[in-house]
C-alpha cells in the first residue's frame, strides 16, 4: 500500500488531519489489496474479508466478536469489535519501537476479525518515521469508474471479480514517536469501531494473515515441484496430510502464485543451474562424467553418464540402442537414451544427453561424448532410420 511522506522538517498541527494529501492516500486502489499475488482465471476470488459479499439478517450482524451499537448521530450502525482486555490497544501506551506497536494492532485486528493496512506517514527532519495510521483495511472511497459492458470492443475498464468492498471505514490507530533520539512510540489515538460487520468464523480462514505461507509451507511447494508435483497437487496433498482444506490455511491460488514466484527467481539461469549441478556432481563422484556445449552462450547439448552406467555397459555394452524419441515440454529440446538389454532381459541405462536440434553435428558431438565416457565402441548399435543418424 502507497504511503504519504511529508519529510517537512516542522511539526504542523494537522498532522493528524485527513487533508487533501491523505485522501488521495486513502483512495480505493483495486491492485493495493491483491497486486500480482492473486490470479483470476475467469472465477470470483473469495477476497479477504468477503463480509459484504452476504445477506444478513439483524441476528447475524451481531456477529460473535462484535457488538452492534449506534453511531454518535443515531443513523448508521457501528460494529465494536469483542476481544480479550490483554488485546485491547490502550492509549498513551508506549511500545519499544514502531514495528512493535504495528504488530500489536495486527494482532488485535486478528482477534477482531478485520484487515489491516499501513497509511499516513509523518517524518521528523532527519527523514525518521515520526508518526504513523494504521487503518482499517475497508477504509477509503471508491472513485467513481463507470464500465460500458455493451462496449463491442471492450475498451471500457472492466471491474474485478471480488466480494471486497470499500465503505470508507474509519477504525484507525495513530503512533506517535516520544522524541527523535529514541525508537520508542505511544499510542495517541484509537477508533476501534467500524462501519461494516467483522468477519465471521467461516470467514476468518480466507484472511490474509490465515492465508500467509509458513516456512514449511514454501519448502513443501518447493520440494513437491522438484518431484514434478504441481502446485494444485501439492495443495491436495497437504490437505490430505492435514485431514482437510480447512486446515491448510493458504489456498491453492496462494500455492501457485508462490510456486511462479520461484520460477520467476530462476528466470533465464535455469540453464546454468543444471550446469552446475552437473559439474558439481562431477566434483563429488571422481566416476561421474558430464558433458555439454554452448552455442552463442545458449546450451546447445549436454550428455551424462554415472558409475552404474559405466558399469552396465562394460558388462552389457556389446548391443546398445538409442533413439531420439521426444521432446521435454518447455525447451523444445530432444532427449536421447542409451539403452542396453541385461542378463534378465530388462532394459538399462548406460547414459543420456539432450540435444537442442537433430543434425548431423549434434549427434557427432553426442556420439563422441558417449565414446569419451565408456572407452570402448560397441558391437552393434540399433537405431531408428534418421538421416543425421545413418
């Protein structure tokens, strides 16, 4: 979420006013609440406190941790939020640092049943926070954005599939810095009511803090995609070991978008990763042989063979077959088996490459590769009637 700074070195005295710079803060922003973190692939997204998206009766607007009470005016409803006293923000309490005092409040908005997000800031001179808003995740108003859906080229802006709505909520919490020379901050002002209902126990697993990926929850996504494991599998999966989707936590839209966070990591070095893989395995293994060849810095063709290859072929390797029979999905790139028949009949592996193209020079230098790692040629190689083979 955008923050104001004012890095003017006074102190005003409507720093803690809502001007016209923090409205502008305050303005609904459909990519301030999901940015690149959520996918819509033609489906609504349970949003993260979907409580307007639901028709409630009086009885279920007193939701079990908030009471409904009557604004100062009599004409519009407010929700006060039920939590434990050790919880309730007091103010003029005084918190070691500002990250502390913002992580109390997430907690509290945890314990309340809404969502949270950073807003105004105020700075001393030097450039230091010197007061910070933490507000409601519901505060702000929409600008007005009208959608031509009769449009026949659709260059009207379409609206996001999403249950969250904005209704310019003013719950907030301001921290205040004691002095320059010290981290320490108090609170200075707290609106702990709301004008719109919590979030209710079925509700709270589809918060953001419910959603948030745990260490070991990246490590399995990780860990799953290195075993071809997708991450829609890999959310099943965890469920299964959990004893239910509602014990997960994270979505299976959180577990895809992390997953294309990684791959986004990796980006164009994936190559060089399994270089060095490769060659790090060829370090650890004195036996071990790996080779590959770049054309124009792109990797053009690779071969490798293990000890137990070796093996096999020095006891199997007097008729050997190999074939170039596909391709993997992403490169393109064509991947071709040795393969040798044992003392029982079954098929063995006495080496692989992968070649970027059929020609005649890639299999010359794949053939070459193979002769480099076993030594000795063999008696009869079966083969299918490829030109650049034969």
């Amino acid at each position: 979420m955008s923050d104001c700074f004012d890095y003017s070195s006074d102190d005003t005295e409507d720093d803690d006013q809502y001007g016209a710079e923090d409205i502008n803060c305050n303005e609904y922003n459909d990519d301030d609440f999901y940015k690149s973190d959520d996918q819509f692939d033609g489906r609504n997204q349970i949003s993260d406190y979907a409580s307007e998206g639901t028709n409630r009766t009086d009885s279920e607007e007193e939701s079990f941790n908030s009471n409904v009470v009557d604004s100062p005016g009599g004409k519009t409803k407010l929700w006060k939020p039920i939590v434990p006293k050790d919880f309730m923000p007091d103010v003029d309490a005084i918190y070691q640092s500002l990250e502390e005092a913002v992580e109390m409040y997430k907690l509290y908005a945890d314990k309340a049943g809404f969502g949270v997000r950073l807003n105004t800031v105020t700075r001393f001179g030097d450039k230091t926070i010197k007061k910070r808003y933490v507000v409601c995740n519901k505060m702000g108003k929409i600008p007005n954005r009208s959608t031509d859906t009769l449009d026949p080229e659709g260059s009207g802006r379409n609206k996001r599939n999403s249950n969250f709505k904005i209704t310019d909520c003013k719950a907030l919490i301001k921290f205040e810095r004691l002095h320059m020379q010290t981290n320490a901050c108090k609170i200075y002002e707290f609106e702990e009511n709301h004008n719109h209902p919590l979030e209710t126990k079925e509700e709270r697993r589809y918060s953001k803090r419910a959603r948030r990926l745990s260490y070991k929850d990246k490590e399995f996504i990780v860990r799953s995609s290195t075993s071809n494991i997708g991450a829609t599998k890999s959310h099943k999966l965890q469920a299964s070991l959990q004893g239910g989707y509602e014990n997960v936590g994270p979505e299976a839209i959180d577990y895809k978008n992390f997953r294309r966070k990684v791959g986004n990591i990796i980006g164009n070095k994936d190559a060089q990763l399994v270089v060095d893989k490769m060659n790090m395995r060829k370090d650890e293994f004195h036996n071990y042989t790996f080779e590959y060849k770049c054309v124009d810095s792109v990797l053009n063709a690779i071969f490798w063979a293990d000890e137990t290859d070796k093996l096999y072929y020095k006891e199997f390797g007097d008729v050997i077959s190999f074939d170039a029979t596909f391709r993997t999905n992403k490169y393109g790139m064509i991947f071709v088996p040795f393969t040798a028949i044992d003392n029982h009949k079954r098929s063995i592996n006495i080496g692989a490459g992968l070649l970027s193209n059929e020609s005649i020079e890639s299999y010359r230098w794949l053939l070459e590769a193979f002769l480099k790692a076993h030594v000795k040629h063999p008696q009869l190689v079966l083969t299918d009637q490829d030109p650049a083979i034969l």
